[in-house]
C-alpha cells in the first residue's frame, strides 16, 4: 500500500491553493486500476528491497519469477520507486556478466 500514499502524495503536490487535488483522466484511471489489483498480501518497499537482488538474478538467470516470486513481481508493477531500483541493478549485473 505504500505505492498508493506515494502516488496520493505526488498528487497533492499539485493541488490547487484551496486544497483541491487536481487529477487527471489518466492519473485517476491508474489508481482505479491500482486499487482494483491490490491484494490481501502486499509487500512494503522495505520487503522487496531486502529481495531484489534475489529476484534481479534469478530474473536474469531466466528463472520465472513472476511464479516464484509473485508478491515481489506484482509490487514492481505499481511502484515505480521500486521498479526503477530493480532496473538499475538488472542494468549493472548485465554489464557484470
């Protein structure tokens, strides 16, 4: 749930003087979808930080970690804080290799 208070906390930085949060058509569909994909069992960014070197190399090695891995795969997939960490690091173990 932490990728949701980010996304809220990206959008009240836009508000308007008067408090009002400016959405846009786009910016509300993501979070409907977001919401709607939320599950009983979510990881925090501290949880999938403590995993993502396991999960970048075993991606890497081919290993399907969307199965092995689920709560980690689906936490990248709506935190784009997250996301960009395993993107740089699966950058940096592919020039390694």
């Amino acid at each position: 749930m932490q990728w949701i208070t980010r996304l809220f906390k990206r959008i009240q930085k836009n508000s308007h003087p008067i408090g009002a949060q400016k959405i846009t058509p786009s910016q509300a569909e993501m979070m409907l979808k977001m919401i709607q994909k939320t599950q009983e069992v979510e990881l925090s960014c501290n949880d999938v930080h403590d995993l993502l070197s396991q999960y970048t190399e075993m991606a890497l090695r081919g290993e399907d970690v969307t199965h092995l891995l689920p709560l980690v795969h689906h936490h990248l997939e709506f935190c784009p804080d997250c996301r960009e960490e395993y993107e740089a690091l699966s950058r940096i173990l592919q020039a390694e290799i």
